[in-house]
C-alpha cells in the first residue's frame, strides 16, 4: 500500500495524543507534543516534542531506548523519510 494512504494512522501515531506522545508523557521533563501539516502538502508534517531542557530529553532516550527503538519500528512503514530539523530553544523575546 503506498505511504500516503497511510496519513489516518500517522496523524494517529504522532498527534499528541498518539502512541509517540503517550511515551513521552512517561518521561519527566516532557512538555508536549505539536503535529503540523504542511499547507500545500497534506502527507508532510513536520513534529515538535518539546522538553524542559536538553538534558531531559537525554535522559529520556536514555532510560526508554528500547521502548523508543519498538515503537520506532512498529511506526517506520508509516514514513518515507525523516529528517532532523535540529534542536531548538525556546526565544524570550
């Protein structure tokens, strides 16, 4: 089945009441989940997980990397390609 028809079950998987989300909330210092799609691309999103600082979300994958590593296998056929943005701080301004 091709990717796109699987966009239901990603929106599903990583909004932020999905199963990736679910796994960050076990996490101290998860603060939330952002699921955006792309205005003239409907099967591009873009995911943001915020954390309370960098050392947070270290130590998360830290003490979930299996559970991280299943629900990263069980959810790759549901992407074609993902990329890192990069890690951002939050501004003050």
């Amino acid at each position: 089945m091709p990717a796109y028809a699987y966009v239901d079950e990603f929106e599903r998987e990583y909004g932020p009441q999905g199963s990736w989300a679910e796994l960050l909330r076990q996490a101290p210092g998860y603060l939330q989940t952002l699921l955006l799609r792309d205005s003239t691309d409907s099967r591009r999103f873009v995911t943001i997980d915020r954390w309370e600082s960098p050392e947070a979300y270290r130590r998360f994958r830290s003490a979930f990397s299996a559970q991280y590593t299943d629900l990263d296998r069980r959810c790759e056929r549901l992407t074609v390609r993902e990329t890192l943005l990069g890690n951002f701080d939050e501004t003050t301004v």
